[in-house]
C-alpha cells in the first residue's frame, strides 16, 4: 500500500501550482517504476507521468512542460509538481508503484494511493 499527501494547498487558481507525494510502504525488493495517475469525473482514469529507478520519466502531452514527476529512492517515494495549472486539470490524482517484494524473480505487484483531489478554478 502506498499513502499520498499534498505539499500545498488542494484548490489552486488557473496558472498557479500545486506539488503531491507519494510515499510507498510495505514489503519492498525494489520498485521498477512509479507513477501518477488522474481521473476527472465522467472520465476514464488516465496517465499523467512515470518515472523509472533510474529518473527517467515520460508524460502525457497534455502536461509536458508544466508538470515534473521525480523521486526520492530512499525515501520510496514519489513526487509531482504541477504549475501552471489550467482548470482541466482538476481530478483526483494517485500515485503508482510497480513493486518488487522479495527478489528480482518476484512477480510485479501495483501499489496505488487512496487518491487525492485537486481542483483548479477559472
């Protein structure tokens, strides 16, 4: 299991910014990949960003150049910064962790955050 919390204030305005983490515990080998997802009401959960151990990270285009997805590995834990924020935004965001339990033969095991709300206004 994994637990998010928000670095700033939930609500931000149209142009503002907003930062999430994301803190993975539990029984951990190792954690290939880590990433944030969001799903607005009516809508398909969709992915934001990932992040590989090695801080190589991809983002959906709708994001790039305003969000950053990095993470901490002794920490375990992941973070997103958003500015920038356009209204379009406003969804409920969790954290992914592809995790290893035991060994590198251990089948990988998804740890999702319980979610969090962000909402931008106009």
């Amino acid at each position: 299991m994994s637990s998010c919390r928000r670095l700033g204030e939930g609500l931000a305005q149209a142009g503002g910014s907003l930062g999430l983490s994301c803190v993975v515990s539990g029984t951990i080998y190792s954690i290939p990949l880590m990433a944030w997802y969001r799903q607005a009401p009516g809508n398909q959960r969709e992915l934001v960003a990932t992040i590989t151990k090695n801080g190589a990270a991809d983002y959906v285009d709708s994001v790039s150049g305003r969000f950053t997805i990095s993470r901490d590995n002794d920490k375990k834990t992941v973070y997103l910064q958003m500015n920038t924020l356009k209204p379009e935004d406003t969804a409920v965001y969790y954290c992914k962790a592809d995790v290893k339990r035991y060994n590198v033969y251990s089948a990988t095991k998804e740890y999702w955050g319980k979610g969090t709300q962000v909402t931008v206004s106009s």
